[in-house]
C-alpha cells in the first residue's frame, strides 16, 4: 500500500530548509499518493509564500505532481471527513486529508501537523517524517 502526503510534506520537497526537503524527496520517490486538495494547498501557499505566479505552477507543477499519484476528492470523502471530524476532533480540511488517505487505501499518512503516531480507524497511522 502506499503513503500519503500532506501539503506540509510536499511543501518542503519543493523547498530551500536542506533536511526537510531531502527527507521529503526521498518520500515522494517512492510514488506516494497525493489528493487534489493537496495540489490546492500548494499551489495557494507557493503563491502567497513562495511568490510563484500561476504560469510558474502550471509550468512547474505537474512535472513534479507527475511523481506522486493524485486523487481526487468528492462527496465519499467529504462525508468520511465529517466522521473523522467527530470521532477524532481533527478540523474539516485536516479530517478531509485523513480521508483521502483512507479512501486511497494508504497505511500511512506522513504529516507533521498531525498526532504522530496516531492510528485512524486501525487502517492509518499519521506520522510525522521529521521526528
């Protein structure tokens, strides 16, 4: 089964903090699975962030989106997010990342916003890459 990548994880394989960003490659290079919020959340923050202009993402991004199987998000995960809002008390996007990744069928969510070591629904086990 493969993992799943929150945004932050993404994020830091595209940028300049040199620990992080080697942890995070050596994660995507293993073909990990994305989500299209991730994709959104990325493209949000290298433009508010990173200053990237839309050109630059369109450009840029689906190479690098390209290593990474991408999943898209509807009314199944939405409504599986608000279950994991009330079971576990995570936010509407955080629970919506959590299932996504259960929806994919992924065992692990590397996240570092996340309660590392945390399992969800004894199919997923959020963990941070950076500990």
């Amino acid at each position: 089964m493969s993992a799943f990548l929150d945004s932050n994880v993404v994020l830091y394989a595209l940028g300049s903090e040199e620990p992080k960003r080697l942890r995070a490659l050596d994660l995507i290079a293993v073909r990990p699975t994305i989500s299209t919020q991730v994709v959104n959340e990325c493209s949000h923050v290298l433009r508010r962030k990173a200053g990237w202009e839309p050109g630059q993402l369109a450009q840029e991004l689906p190479m690098f989106l390209g290593l990474m199987r991408v999943v898209d998000i509807g009314m199944l995960q939405i409504r599986e997010a608000w279950r994991i809002a009330e079971r576990y008390g995570y936010s509407h996007f955080d629970s919506l990342i959590i299932a996504s990744a259960l929806y994919a069928g992924c065992r692990t969510l590397w996240t570092e916003d996340l309660q590392h070591g945390q399992v969800i629904d004894a199919k997923l086990t959020l963990s941070n890459p950076f500990v």
